[in-house]
C-alpha cells in the first residue's frame, strides 16, 4: 500500500473509532440513567386490603418523582413471601420490586418452608407505614364489649370461629395466644386477604376478625365495629387496648409494609430510589390514605430500619413459643 493509500485508511479508521466511541459513550449514558423504563412492584396481599389501598397512591407519587410508570402486580399469598420470593430471582437492577410486611420477615420462616430467607436473601429497601390493627365484629354483633365476646367463646367452646390475614401473622398469633390465657376453645380461619377477612366477618361466617388495617374502612362506614384494640392507643373513643384490659406485654406496636428488592442493587440505584419514597410519602394523595386507614407512617431504611425488625422479633418471638411452634 503506497503513503496515500495508507493516510486514506487510516483517516477512516480513526473517523470510525471516534464514531464508535460516541455511541459507546451515549450507551454509557443512557445506562447509568435510571429509571429509563417502567417499574413492577409485586405486592404480596389481595388487592382492595391496606396493602394495596395504601400502595396505589404511593406508586402514583412515585411515576411523577422518577418519570416512569410504576406497574403494580398482585402476587398474594403465603405471608407475602410468594411475592418476595419473584423479588429474589429478579435481575438487581432496580426495575423489580415488591411489598412484604415486617412479620414476612420475622415470622413467616419460622412457619413456613421456604425456598429463600426474607431476611438475608432480600434488601429491604423501604418501611412507608403500617396498618392499624385490633379485633372487629359486625356493626350489629350481639358483643358489646371484649369481656362479653371472651365470656361467650367460653361458654361455647369449639363453637366460635374468628379470621386473620393467614396463619403466620401476629394478630392471629395474637389471639391463639389470648385463647391460651383464656382457657377457650376457638377457631382461627385464616383468610387469604383483608378484604376476604371482612367479607367473612359481615357475610357471618365467623365472628370476628383480628385485623391488620382492612377493617378500619368498615368501621368509617358503619358496617364494623372494635372491640379491643391490638396497638398502643385506640383510634376509637371507649374501644380499650389489650394492655389496658390486663393483658400485659400484648401490643404490636407497628408492622410496617416494607418494599423490598434483590440483593446486589447499585447504590446509586438504590440511593435514587430510597430519595424518591422519601418524597413519595410526603404526597397529599398518599397522606390522606394513610391517615383514612389509620396507617402509622414509618419512613426508615438502612440500619434504622433494620433495627425496628430486630425490636420488633420480640413479641413475634414470645407468640411463636407459646404456640409451640419454636
């Protein structure tokens, strides 16, 4: 190849190298930017109980914040740890996520045989609030009072059924545990969701339900009723805590939901995320949910929050043994 010939090619070659570069560049760019499509969030309840109540504004507060749609999927089922268990096998790269709630890591495991740990095999990315929780009866159940629903359970025993949201939840726990302390033979009839718990309880299939938020409507509109409530405080004037009735050390005092991710996230992914649920929660449209549902807003990520799982596994622990179940 003579001089001219050479100069030709390599002009070219270096054109072309410049060219590529560009585009690997531009690549580069576009990859680092996140969100540059849609979002799934597997939540792990029925739709219609506080989960997904509480969820929809959040995510639709989120859309704005990060740009993208936020596609929400019903995955229920077994805790929620159906859900997190979808969250586990998905790529970390921010675009799937999930809600659990702080007893799928606590307690679930202890219950159930899984494939995966919530504790170790997922990031809890995010706590935004939990739902209240207490024991409801029909608006016009014969019950006035707790006393009055204990003393009835007792003198027919084997007859009285209740519902929780699954089998491996505190509330139901809860009341194994009060039905222990009691002397009485009742029923727990795990429900799939809080909005089949209810339907349950109104529809007079069982007598109450051990709530963890999806009653909390049916009381606003009527069709419900407390009796005692699980919490620290009652939202409901007369309605007394189990604390105040003598059950010393009964009181959940917050199981937040908590959006979870895969293990390995970027921290930058995952700093753009936690910033962008910080204002998310802010939201008047979220707020207001959280306020109708009586939800307890949490906000905590990182160790604050790993902390609040920890305290929290104490109560959940003392269930679990009185159930001979660890």
């Amino acid at each position: 190849m003579d001089f001219k010939k050479w100069c030709v090619w390599t002009c070219r070659l270096a054109v072309a190298g410049m060219f590529l570069g560009n585009i690997m560049t531009g690549s580069a760019v576009a990859a680092d930017k996140f969100p540059a499509k849609p979002i799934k969030i597997y939540y792990g309840y029925k739709a219609g109980g506080s989960c997904h109540t509480s969820l929809q504004p959040l995510a639709k507060s989120l859309e704005a914040i990060l740009g993208q749609p936020i596609v929400l999927v019903e995955q229920s089922g077994a805790s929620a740890t159906i859900a997190g268990g979808v969250v586990v096998k998905a790529k970390p790269d921010g675009y799937t996520l999930g809600v659990i709630k702080s007893t799928t890591i606590t307690t679930a495991p202890l219950e159930l045989k899984l494939p995966y740990s919530p504790a170790d095999d997922l990031l809890h990315l995010y706590a935004y609030a939990g739902p209240a929780s207490g024991f409801a009866v029909k608006a016009d159940a014969p019950w006035k009072t707790w006393k009055e629903y204990v003393e009835y359970a007792k003198a027919n025993p084997g007859k009285v059924a209740w519902t929780a949201t699954g089998s491996t939840g505190t509330e139901y726990l809860l009341m194994q545990h009060i039905g222990k302390l009691e002397g009485i033979q009742w029923n727990g009839v795990p429900a799939s969701g809080g909005s089949e718990a209810m339907k349950l309880v109104l529809g007079g299939q069982v007598s109450g339900y051990a709530a963890s938020g999806s009653h909390v409507p049916q009381i606003a509109s009527g069709n419900a009723r407390e009796l005692v409530d699980f919490g620290a405080t009652s939202p409901y004037l007369g309605v007394p805590t189990l604390q105040e009735l003598g059950y010393d050390g009964l009181v959940i005092k917050g199981e937040p939901y908590i959006i979870v991710a895969p293990k390995g996230l970027p921290e930058d992914i995952k700093a753009t995320l936690v910033a962008a649920l910080d204002q998310a929660t802010q939201s008047p449209e979220y707020l207001n949910i959280v306020e109708r549902l009586d939800m307890k807003p949490v906000n905590l990520h990182g160790e604050p929050l790993e902390k609040m799982l920890s305290e929290g596994s104490v109560l959940v622990k003392m269930l679990l043994e009185s159930a001979g179940k660890i």
